[in-house]
C-alpha cells in the first residue's frame, strides 16, 4: 500500500496544508460545543433553578458562534476542493504509470493477464484507490483529532459521566468489529467477480456475430446473467452488512445522549459547577467523539478494499517484464540495409512441452521478399513475432545488418519495422488518424500514397467524407478487408526499412490481392517478410521457407520447392491447377 501512496510524491506540500486545514476544522468543531454551553449557561443563563438571560452575551456567543461556524465551513470547502484536485492527480498520475508499463508487456506479460483484468485493474481498481486517498486526506487527521479532543473536554465537563461516553465507543468498536470480521473476506471476491463480469460481457460484445449466428443468444445472456447474478448477491451481502453501521452508531449516540441527560440531571446537575450548559456541551463532545471513532472505523473498513485495489496494480507495475532494453544500446547507423539472419533460432513457450521453433537458420537479403508459409501451427507467426521483438527467443540469435536485435533498444528497433497484423487493428478516429497513426506530422500526399498502394483508394474515394469519414472502435464499421487494407496503409506511410505482413492479405479477393503485391514490388523498397497460406500470395516471392513442426522443411523459389519439398508440393497441389504445378 505505501508502494502506492508514493504517487502522492508530487502532491507533497497540498497534502500538508490539506493536513494543516483540516486540523484546523478539528479545532473549530471542538470550540462549538464549549460556545454553546456557555451560550446555555451565560448568555441564556439557565441554572439548575432559575434563568437569568443576559442578552448582550448572547449576542456575543452567538455572533461568536456563527463566525466559527462560517470559518470552519469556508475550511472545508477549501480543503475539499484540495482533497478532490490532489486524488484526481494520484489517480491520473496511476493510471499513466499503469498504462505505460502495460505498453512495455510482451506478449507473455499480455497472456500472464487477461485484458479484462488489465482494464479492470487500470479503471475500477484506481478509482477505490482515488476514493480512498479522497476519504484518507480528510480522515486521517480529522477523526483521531475530534476523537482526542472531544474525549478530552467531555472529561473537563464531567469526569464520571464521560464514563458513559468511553463505554459507548467500546460498544461501538465492538460491534464496527463484528462487521469487519465479516465483509473483510469478501471484498477481494468482489473485485474478482468485477473481472470475470467484463470478461463475460467483452467477450460477447466483441463475437456478438458469432453468437448471433449459431442461435446462442439465450445461452450467452445466461452466462452473463449468471455472472451479473453472482456479483450481485455479494454486494447485497456486502452491504447489508455494511448498512448496519450507521443504526448501530445512530442507536449509541441516542442512549449516550438519553443516559447523560438521565443521569446529570438526576444526580450530577448543580453539584461542582455542573449545569445544563455543561450538560449541553457534554452531549454535544459525546456526539463528536462517537462519530469521530465511527469515522476512524470506516476507514479500517476502507483500508482492506484499498489493499486489495493496491495489490492488483502493484501486480501490473511490479511485473518482471521479460523484454527489456540493453544497459549499453548499440546506437543504429544512419544508413541500414535490413538484412535479416537467424541462427540456431529456437523458442519455446513457458511451461510448454516442446519447442514451437527448433534450430531455425536463414538469412533475408535487404530489399527482397521472404515469405513463409506452413500448415496451421507449423511456427510461422511466432517466427516473425521475434523479429520484434514480441516474443524473446530461447536461444540463439537474431541480427538485422549482424547487429543482435537484443543490443538495440526497442524504441530503435520497431522504428525499423513496419507491423500488419492478421487482424486488422483500426482505431477510432477518422481515416487519416488511423494512416497516418505512426507519423508526427501530417502529410497528405504521403497518407494518399500508402493508400493509393494498399488498394485503399477503391473504397475511400466513395465515401462522402473520403480520408475524414469516421472509423468505429476496433474498425467495425468496415469490412476485413477494408481493415486489412488501411493496416497495411498505415505501415507503408510509415515508411520503415523492413515489412512484415502476418498473414495480412487473408481477407483480400485474389485480384485486389494481385495488385496490391504489384504496387509493394515496384513502389516500395524494403525488406518484407510475408507469412500466408496461399500460394498465388506468395509464388512470386524471392525466397520461400517452408515451416513443418517448427522447422525448416524447405527454402527456395516457387520453382525450387515444387522440385525439392513435400511439404510445399502438397500446398500447392491443393490449391493450384495442375497445368499452374507444371
């Protein structure tokens, strides 16, 4: 937890005088009860016998009295507005520090959690922590100050009827006690059922076509209903536990006061300077002692779910990131080629079995094309995945222009690569955000360029708005292969010395497929590296490595490896012709 309260570093000083501010509210709250006894007492003048008012004082302890009033509300609002400004600057300055060690995960660390844990983590977690900072600034001077205070002048009141008021906070201890034995165990599951609740529900939002399609509405609602359920019922429990606290404390307060009313007027009134002021006075320091400790209760009750809201982001910044960037970094010559070699290249995944690349060798030539190609799980999109780094390889080593990429940091390294996914990635955001998403600056005929060589400009000229029409989250007002296209628009205006297309021209139709090859051929020199199942995309390719098993089974032309491997020859005799195998 104190991991934590070290984002409240820069807020150093506002949280003094935040301190300083409500510790002068404390002293105000307890100055009003000793103005009203002697408002009681001297100005009204009420005895155990008689009253004998004097109004000039009443106006002075009334006047005093609404000065003290107004300051201590002026107090508060100040030191509120303090408290709201400093948690909202801990919980941005969190959430930054959250997102960016989420942005240095590899793929492991990505796997290690899920994404609605990390979104879970990184919204609802910070936000009990802003909460609880809020209440801790404010609380944790406030309540032991009125707790001490109030104790203390209810003893100057009356020593023996302040008695009542110890036994009635031991009471109250108690039973606040009782409560947080019970709920204390159940807020960690809270936060888990918060977790599973987005993963139920993100996962139907994301495949709601999916789930449309095979009929299985009424059975993913239940899943959710179920979860949603679940999570309920502990909440109602949670709470109506927790609900108890305050007719306990409103039940204290009453019998406290009842009993010192009771008991000081029967037996205490008139003897040693004991009057119905310093009754008054000492009901009301009761009150504020009682509801101090009530305070300090609620914040052991606070603190538990804090914890807990703590140790899951801690979990997420203090993750040992596998990846990380070389003490002493080679800095990258101005002028690179891209050629790229691995040697004795094998990766394995973390509690796997068996390697998923074994002893990989080859060298990519800089400016040709290498595509690779393989059965479903032969290792191909794990092969490139290394090249960036996104997975660490086991062993051996992987050099562009015979520097190890390990000695590169990796801001270097993927300014060196241009990345298209499977799957289309598009942000929400107009079109030209989504082009242009890895440049600083705009250019128009740069973003016109990358499209016009995607094959973009076949769906983009149509539209009303063309490079300004708006793109949904995760680009679901387009199609595949529309998203398809504007990924690989948006590396080609990155303009990198190396490409990497995974699997990126699944969702094109041969022809669009065709041209786009074209335009990457004569317009674009670069190092790229092409993983696909079709031959057609590939059969032009400078160099071919055919994957088996996570080995290399073949390397060659098209030409070559119909001669001289099996593996391709039975690709390529189930898609082409036999007059295309001749």
């Amino acid at each position: 937890m104190f991991k934590i309260l070290k984002f409240l570093k820069p807020y150093k000083w506002g949280v003094i005088l935040v301190f300083v501010l409500v510790a002068l509210r404390a002293g105000l709250d307890l100055l009003l009860p000793m103005i009203l006894g002697l408002l009681v007492s001297d100005g009204i003048g009420l005895s155990a016998t008689s009253v004998d008012p004097n109004v000039r004082r009443i106006w002075e302890l009334a006047l005093l009295m609404l000065g003290a009033t107004l300051l201590s509300i002026g107090v508060t609002i100040i030191s509120g507005l303090m408290e709201s400004k400093i948690s909202a600057g801990f919980a941005l300055d969190l959430r930054k520090a959250v997102y960016q060690k989420i942005e240095q995960f590899s793929l492991k660390e990505m796997d290690h959690f899920s994404t609605s844990s990390l979104i879970t983590r990184s919204t609802n977690d910070i936000q009990q922590l802003q909460g609880f900072v809020n209440t801790m600034l404010r609380m944790i001077i406030l309540a032991p100050f009125l707790a001490i205070g109030a104790i203390a002048f209810s003893i100057a009141q009356h020593p023996t009827l302040s008695m009542l008021l110890i036994v009635s906070i031991i009471s109250l201890v108690v039973m606040i006690s009782i409560i947080f034995a019970i709920t204390l165990p159940k807020f960690q599951l809270v936060q888990k059922l918060v977790d599973r609740l987005n993963l139920v529900t993100r996962e139907n939002l994301t495949g709601l076509r999916v789930v449309r399609a095979y009929n299985t509405q009424e059975k993913q609602a239940k899943r959710i209903d179920d979860a949603s359920k679940e999570s309920m019922k502990l909440n109602i429990f949670v709470n109506r536990i927790m609900s108890l606290m305050w007719p306990i404390m409103g039940l204290i307060m009453g019998m406290t006061s009842l009993a010192i009313v009771y008991l000081g007027s029967k037996y205490f009134i008139g003897i040693d300077g004991f009057d119905p002021g310093s009754m008054m006075a000492l009901m009301q320091y009761a009150m504020r002692a009682i509801m101090a400790f009530m305070f300090i209760t609620m914040i052991f009750v606070m603190i538990p779910r804090a914890v807990i809201s703590a140790k899951r982001v801690l979990e997420v910044l203090e993750m040992d990131i596998e990846i990380k960037d070389p003490e002493s970094p080679i800095s990258l010559p101005s002028l690179m080629k891209g050629e790229i070699e691995f040697k004795d290249v094998c990766f394995q995944y973390p509690d796997a079995q068996a390697p998923v690349l074994s002893h990989i060798n080859f060298t990519i030539q800089s400016g040709k094309t290498t595509a690779f190609i393989g059965s479903t799980g032969s290792g191909k999109s794990t092969l490139i995945n290394l090249i960036p780094r996104f997975y660490e390889r086991t062993c051996g080593s992987i050099t562009i222009d015979g520097i190890d990429i390990k000695d590169m940091t990796q801001h270097d390294l993927h300014g060196l690569i241009g990345y298209v996914p499977q799957k289309g990635v598009l942000f929400s955001g107009t079109i030209t955000d989504n082009i242009l998403f890895g440049k600083d600056e705009f250019d128009a005929n740069l973003m016109k360029e990358a499209a016009e060589i995607a094959q973009a400009t076949e769906f983009i000229d149509i539209l009303a708005e063309t490079y300004d029409h708006q793109i949904a989250q995760g680009g679901t007002n387009v199609s595949g292969g529309q998203r398809q296209r504007l990924s690989i628009a948006r590396a080609i205006a990155k303009k990198p010395l190396i490409y990497i297309f995974d699997d990126s021209f699944s969702a094109l139709d041969y022809k669009t497929d065709q041209k786009l090859r074209k335009m990457l051929d004569q317009r674009v020199v670069a190092t790229k590296l092409i993983v696909a199942q079709r031959i057609n995309t590939i059969r032009h390719a400078d160099q071919i490595i055919v994957l088996d098993q996570g080995s290399i089974v073949g390397n060659g032309t098209h030409e070559q490896l119909l001669k001289s491997c099996s593996v391709y020859q039975e690709i390529a005799s189930s898609q082409l012709s036999k007059e295309e195998l001749i």
